[in-house]
C-alpha cells in the first residue's frame, strides 16, 4: 500500500499508475518518501527529453514518470518479454537487454535522465550497469534505488547469526532468514550494497550524489511502520534506499 493517499499523487501517476504497478514495486511504495527527488527532477525538466527505466518492468512509472515530465522519448529496458508487451502498451519503446552482459542499445550521450529501481539486487556486479550509464548520459541524471545491506533489520539478522533477505544462496530455499520471511518465496536478489558502498561506487564512476533517502515499503504491522520511522532517520538504516546522482 502507499504511504500517502492516492489522491496526493502528481497527476500524471494518479492517470497512470495502477493498484497492480504500486502493490508489485516497493519504490512506488514509498512515494511519500521520493517525492523531494520528483520535485527536483521536475524543476530540471526542460532538460529531460530522453529516459530510459533499466528494468522497467510492466512501464508504469516510467510512462507515468515521463508525461509528468514532458519528455518526448521514453525507452525502456527488460529481459522478461510479458513485462515489454505490458510496457509497450504504456507508449514505452523497450529493449531486450541484458544489462549484465550486453551494453545498452544507445549512442554516447543521447540520454538525459536514467531510471532504475529494484534492479541492482539482481546483479552479481554493478559497474557494467554504472559504466554504461555514465556513457549514455554524459550530461543528466541517475536516479536509482535498492536494498540496503546495512539497514537495521539486516543488521539485527546477522547479530542473531540469520541471513538478510537480500543476498539469497539458494534458488530451492529461503535458508537460513528472519522467521517473519516466506521461505518459499525466491526474489532472485543475488547482492545488495551497503549505502555507504552504493554511493562509493557512484562517485567512482564520475557521479555527483545530489539527494539520498530512505525508503520503507511493505510495512507490515504498526511494530513495522514505528521501527522505519524511527531507523529512517538515518539513510545508512533504510531497508532500501533511494538516490538521484549527476553526471556532469
């Protein structure tokens, strides 16, 4: 569920956005706590012509995204063919790329603003993903979000000697996780990084880190909702994190 009511969307999301996109993205999610980082973007946009999603799923926020935006193109990519079929629909132009092996179909510098969220956990490495970014913007904006290894329900896992949830060594079990997990649930997330290290990276290849925040979806009990709150105050806590670079 969003944190905030529906009706307090921009309303290109509300036109836009289903129960279906919101209910399966855990950014979208936690809109409330993104919105600071829209309004920036949305102050740059008559800079932002060309975006690009990088797993951009069944197309919602990115359709949303860019109509909120006024940009004239908007390109997205992903490896599961029902998601492009459900994206095309959206007006997205999509691409069947696999971001950890090929490089994204794209001349030098043609793109102003690149979108990924949710994608990172399931990718063993990211400076392919950095590398390729970097190429195609030249000039404009990352925006990506992604768990957060060092958050305090990872950190409370490994004092009791558990798993976190987001670095999974089997595709058959849950091993080893908090009790509150379905052990039967496979979310293919192979690696997650810590805040710190995520924004490491990004200044390693050549982008400027401009606004970072926490992020806190499926809130399952008032216990939940509290904890977040209260750990959020720290961006290094998040369970997930959000975070709009630039490349200059």
């Amino acid at each position: 569920m969003l944190s905030q009511p529906r009706e307090a969307l921009p309303p290109a999301f509300r036109e836009v956005l289903t129960d279906r996109d919101i209910n399966k993205n855990s950014t979208l999610q936690s809109f409330d706590q993104i919105s600071g980082q829209l309004d920036r973007l949305y102050r740059e946009r008559e800079s932002i012509d060309v975006i690009l999603d990088i797993g951009c799923g069944r197309g919602g926020f990115v359709a949303a995204l860019g109509k909120h935006l006024e940009a004239s193109v908007i390109y997205g990519i992903d490896i599961d063919e029902k998601m492009r079929t459900y994206a095309s629909e959206r007006g997205v132009t999509t691409f069947d790329t696999n971001i950890d092996s090929e490089p994204l179909p794209f001349e030098d510098g043609t793109v102003d603003l690149v979108v990924s969220f949710g994608l990172i956990e399931h990718l063993p490495y990211y400076s392919k993903l950095f590398r390729e970014t970097a190429r195609i913007l030249q000039h404009g904006w990352f925006w990506l979000s992604g768990p957060n290894l060092a958050s305090w329900l990872n950190r409370l896992a490994l004092l009791f000697g558990y798993q976190p949830r987001n670095v999974e060594i089997s595709r058959e079990h849950t091993a080893g996780t908090l009790p509150v997990y379905d052990r039967n649930s496979f979310l293919n997330h192979v690696s997650a990084p810590t805040y710190k290290a995520l924004i490491d990276l990004l200044e390693h290849h050549g982008f400027e880190p401009i606004d970072s925040i926490a992020l806190s979806p499926y809130q399952r009990s008032y216990l939940d909702r509290i904890l977040d709150r209260l750990f959020s105050m720290r961006t290094s806590l998040g369970r997930r994190v959000a975070v709009l670079s630039r490349l200059d």
